[in-house]
C-alpha cells in the first residue's frame, strides 16, 4: 500500500498480515503497456528499515559513532557495539534493547554477536515477542545462556513465528560477565 502512496493504520496491517503471506515480489513495479518490470524482489527482512530503542545507551564515551549507540547492532559492522550508559547515569540492570522490524515477518529466531573485545559481555538475556508493541509474550526457553565468544551465536523459537517486534532483556548484574553494563555488537533474525 506504501508503493502507492495509501496509507492504511497499524490495526489493518496486522489484519492483512494475519490472513495474507507478505509479498515480496515488486509487482507494483509492471509495466503492462511493455511487459517488463516486476520481477524483482524485495528483502523483507532488510535491518536498514528496523528501528531500535534502548533502555539506555553510551551516546559519547566509546569513541567515535555509532560506537556505544544501540543503532550500532544493526549497521552490518562487527566491530561497532551498543554499550549501556555508563558516563552520565549509569543504570543498574534491566538493560533492555526493543526492537521494530516495521512489519510483521515469520522468524525462526536470533542471532546475536557478542562486543568483539569481549568486555561487557552479555551473559543471560531474556527474549520476549509481541506483534503490536503492547503485549509481550516470553519465548520458552528464557533467559538463554550466550558465551562469552566472538562468533555468532544463536537463539532459536520453539516454531516459525509470526512477530514485529523483539525485546532482549538483561535482568541483573549476575547476568552480565564483567560488571554492571552491558553491550553487544550485532543483532539479526533467522529466516524461515
């Protein structure tokens, strides 16, 4: 409906998406007079179209941005990290990390990747799903145990589910491996 300049509420959306697979064929794109176009496709899951918001964030003492900043676990770059705030407030856990994919996708679940330096290393996290923001349903199997690593380490859903959006939870100081903050590099979602 976007591609045409229709907009339609947030309520609709979930209707549609609830009863109809989501296309990702730009068939908006056809052009009947010439028979050509439409048969590109469009990445559903594209992180550039998420956003991101973050219980608390080190916005200036990690070096130059995105670095400390929760944007910085969804630009593709391993060695950029969000980091709790630490240089004005310094919250105690829960650290909490929620995530808008903009849309209602089917994931089969997460993959995460711990800070590179291995400092601030998350060590159990809690994982919640919801489709409207509002009521959040906690995944089985919470909260997961990460390593401390810098590999990719995965998250995965009982079943295929149907979510907009994601929470990661840190819920105390004990589930953090060095203290009382937090950080991770990359965030993504497995696709069914």
């Amino acid at each position: 409906f976007k591609a045409w300049g229709i907009n339609i509420s947030n309520i609709s959306i979930n209707k549609i998406s609830s009863r109809y697979n989501l296309m990702s064929q730009e068939i908006w794109k056809y052009n009947p007079l010439t028979r050509t176009g439409g048969d590109t496709f469009v990445d559903l899951y594209n992180r550039g179209l998420w956003t991101i918001t973050p219980s608390s964030e080190e916005a200036g003492g990690e070096g130059p941005a995105p670095n400390g900043r929760a944007v910085a676990v969804l630009d593709g770059n391993l060695t950029t990290f969000w980091h709790s705030n630490w240089s004005v407030t310094s919250p105690n856990p829960p650290h909490i990390l929620t995530f808008d994919m903009g849309r209602a996708l089917d994931i089969k679940g997460f993959k995460i990747w711990q800070r590179q330096s291995l400092t601030r290393n998350i060590k159990n996290m809690v994982v919640e799903v919801s489709l409207n923001g509002t009521t959040w349903t906690t995944v089985d199997g919470s909260p997961f145990a990460l390593q401390r690593i810098a590999a990719e380490q995965q998250i995965l859903l009982p079943a295929t589910t149907r979510v907009r959006y994601f929470r990661f939870t840190v819920p105390a100081i004990t589930d953090i491996y060095d203290g009382k903050f937090a950080a991770l590099a990359e965030v993504d979602v497995i696709k069914p």
